[in-house]
C-alpha cells in the first residue's frame, strides 16, 4: 500500500523555487533515506511530505491503515529537538506516554496497553532506566532518545526523521539503524530519515531518495533507488 504520493511538487520560501520536479512515492512497510549535500532542502522535502508546508504547486497524498480524521498516525521526530530549557517540568516517562494520545482523546485515562508500549518505546531507545528524570536535566542525546521513543509509542504509520544520528557514535549509529529495521520488518512501520551517513545504513535500506541540483538552480529528487541496484526513474 502507498503511504506517500508527491506529484510534480514545487516549492520556495522566496519568488525561486528550491524544491522542483518532486514525483516520490513510498510504500507501507519500507526503510527509506533522503540524501543530498548540504543546503538540498531535505527538511523542506519531509515537511512538504509531512504537509506542515503547502507546496507551489503539485499535490500531496498520505495515506495508511492507523488512519484517524483522514490521516496515518504520523511520528516525527525533527532535527532541532535540544531546545528543552532546563526549566522544562515534564518527566520522561509523562513525555513519552503523551505519544499515546495520539491514538485517542487527549482527556482518556493511560490504560495497561499505553504503559507497555510507553515502556517498550523507551526500552528500546535505553533510556528506561532515566524515567523518572526532569527532561530539562537531560543531555542533547537523551534528549533525541526520548524525543524518538515517544514517536515510536504512537504507533505511527509512517515515522519520519531528520537527521536522527547527529552527535552518535558509530555504535551508537548502528545500534539505531538495527531499530529502525527492526520496526519496519516486524511492524510494517515505514520509516523515512534523512540521513549524510547514507553508506552506513545503505544495506539496510529499501529506498533511497537524492536530491540534486538542477541546471538552471533549484532541487529535485532525481532518482528513486532500491538497494538491491535497480534504478527507478521519477521524472
């Protein structure tokens, strides 16, 4: 099944586009990255896929089996996520389950379902054993550790992430991208990640998106590649 579908998508933030010729479409159930160098609009891709931009023109489809008023569940987990001053009053624990709302209303109780999978969630990034921690007196990484499992306990159709493994060492790196397939083959969860450490995780991947200039300035997703070698055109 499709999870996202952009057809001939342009976007700018000025009278010139930066984003030009986006035609993706991901599947339920892939592991997909977004390259390019530095300064291709990659975070304006996700948030255009995310629909939190409009574009120009094209359109922008998402779809997905946890659909609620129209829409897949959707984690997202972007890359400025260190602005939690040291005043922030919320636990990790309180942090992470209010991923769980996502899949209710915001005023029902946490049922024994919500606390496993708040659990699982931060088990599987390792910060359970911080839970009880003010999320203010964490470091930057715990900070990104948390700020992923509370995406993870939503459940998402479609986890979406922009750089998640800046500032990890190359265990640490590893350790994630292991996650990151794990979700997708046992849950069917797709995973998106925009990533520069694409030779890493290259063998773990489904789909990989690059972003290249054109010739007359602007970006476009050039190819679709899958990792077994075959070349999918997108234009």
């Amino acid at each position: 099944m499709m999870i996202v579908s952009m057809q001939d998508v342009q976007f700018g933030y000025s009278d010139v586009p930066c984003l030009q010729d986006v035609n993706v479409d991901i599947m339920s159930g892939e592991f997909v990255a977004i390259t390019g160098p530095n300064g291709a609009a990659k975070t304006t891709l996700l948030k255009l896929m995310l629909r939190l931009l409009q574009p120009w023109k094209g359109s922008v489809q998402l779809t997905g089996k946890g659909m609620q008023r129209g829409r897949p569940v959707i984690g997202y987990v972007p890359q400025q996520i260190a602005a939690f001053n040291s005043g922030f009053p919320s636990k990790v624990l309180e942090f992470v389950r209010s991923g769980r709302h996502s899949s209710g209303s915001w005023f029902r109780r946490m049922n024994r379902d919500d606390e496993q999978r708040t659990e699982t969630a931060l088990r599987q990034v390792g910060m359970w054993e911080l839970r009880h921690r003010r999320i203010g007196e964490l470091s930057g990484g715990q900070k990104q550790r948390i700020c992923l499992a509370r995406a993870i306990a939503q459940e998402p159709d479609l986890l979406v992430l922009d750089e998640p493994t800046t500032g990890m060492d190359m265990e640490s790196r590893s350790s994630f991208y292991r996650l990151m397939t794990h979700l997708v083959r046992s849950s069917g969860m797709t995973v998106v990640m925009v990533t520069h450490s694409l030779e890493e995780v290259r063998p773990l991947l489904d789909r990989i998106i690059q972003l290249e200039r054109k010739e007359h300035g602007g970006w476009k997703c050039c190819t679709t590649t899958s990792c077994s070698g075959h070349f999918v055109p997108v234009e």
